[in-house]
C-alpha cells in the first residue's frame, strides 16, 4: 500500500483528503508544516508527498526545494497560482506534478496512481526493457539510471521519462502532444510550457543547447527527435 504524505495546513481539508485517499487505497500521513514534512520524509520515506504552498511557517517553494535537497520523492504540488512563471517555478524547484486550487479528491487521487505509475520499480522481477546505447547515452529503464561518457546523469523523474520515451524512439520525430500525453499522462498536462522547460533541463544535463544540439533536435512545430551525434 503507497504511503502519501500530505502537507496541508487546513485541518477541515486535511482531514477530507486524508479520508479521501484512505478509501482510494493509499496509507496516509498528514502533517501542517512544512517542518514537521521534511521530518515525516528523513524518518519514513513516504512514496509520494502532496504539498500545499500555502504553509504556516515556511514558503511552499523553499519546502519544496529543501525535500529535493533529501531525497527524489515524487511531489505533486497543490496551489492557487495560475501564472506562467508560477508554474515554471514550481517545476524548476523540482515539482513532479501541480493541481491547481480548487480541485476534487478524485482528481487529486488520479494525478497520484499517474505519478505513481511513471515511477514503479520493481526489483528482482524480470527485465521489461533492454538499455538502450546511443552514442555517449545509456539508458537502462529498469533502472531507472541514464550515464553520458561514462558518466552517471542526475535526472529527475519526468526528466528521466522524458529521455527514455525519446530514445526509445531514436530517429524518429515523436510530437509535442504525443510528448505531453505520454510522460504526463494527461491530455494537457499543465501547457506546452511544461515540455519546453523539461526539454531545456534535459538539454543542459546533456551539455547542449536548442541552438547545438548533441542528441534533442527539434522539429519546429512538429515535435523533438532523439538522434545519435555525428
């Protein structure tokens, strides 16, 4: 049974999500600070987190990047704000997925079995995916592990995602919105802007950019194309 941290500060709706993804089949531990979080996280690795911004004692982003400082649990983040650069600060502070304010249970417990989903290991069972080799670039999906010349890739999930659908489907033109519902599970997950950032991320841990690209060559308009350097 998952265990989900939820981080919510109020009790009215603490208790109603905590009742909520109990009956969705999650064992769930709530907490109100963003403290009393990061100490949930260092004593009992919950499976996932579902942080509020809107905390007490810390700012949702500054908790957010003081979890990724410990550990890479998945993070949805639960918040009111809208606007572009929001999102795109949440997402650079390594948010796995949002939920924008007001949402329903269900909602919230079907963004949780997607994340979950993407993340699944399971070790000692059999190998469902062959590493792929292409170039400098290895990528064992099973693992969960990419190395560049020899070198391990800090990725995070959705950057780690991103890369092994790509190579998985290395020369060919594979589009924006095959992108955005594949790795996000989501027929709009979040924008365009969300594929962009992650791609940019991507590029940088690579060593490129959109302007010399080693491996990531975007087909404007069409999608991006995963190819082995020249």
């Amino acid at each position: 049974m998952p265990l989900v941290l939820l981080v919510e500060d109020d009790a009215t709706v603490r208790g109603a999500l905590t009742h909520a993804l109990s009956d969705a089949g999650h064992a769930v531990q709530s907490v109100a600070t963003g403290l009393a979080a990061l100490q949930e996280i260092t004593a009992n690795r919950p499976d996932l987190v579902v942080l509020d911004l809107g905390l007490p004692d810390i700012d949702g982003i500054t908790a957010l990047r003081m979890v990724r400082a410990v550990c890479d649990v998945p993070v949805i983040v639960a918040t009111a704000r809208r606007a572009e650069h929001d999102v795109i600060r949440l997402l650079n502070a390594g948010a796995d997925d949002y939920l924008s304010k007001p949402f329903s249970s269900a909602h919230l417990a079907a963004r949780i079995a997607a994340v979950l989903r993407r993340g699944r290991v399971l070790p000692g069972g059999p190998r469902s995916s062959p590493p792929i080799d292409i170039g400098g670039l290895h990528i064992d999906p099973d693992r969960r592990a990419a190395e560049l010349d020899g070198r391990q890739l800090r990725l995070t999930r959705r950057e780690f995602d991103l890369l092994a659908y790509l190579a998985a489907r290395a020369g060919r033109v594979v589009g924006r919105r095959e992108l955005v519902t594949e790795i996000w599970q989501q027929p709009h997950a979040g924008t365009d802007q969300t594929l962009d950032v992650h791609v940019s991320w991507l590029r940088r841990k690579l060593g490129e950019t959109a302007a010399a690209p080693r491996f990531l060559h975007t087909v404007r308009g069409v999608g991006i194309m995963l190819v082995a350097p020249e």
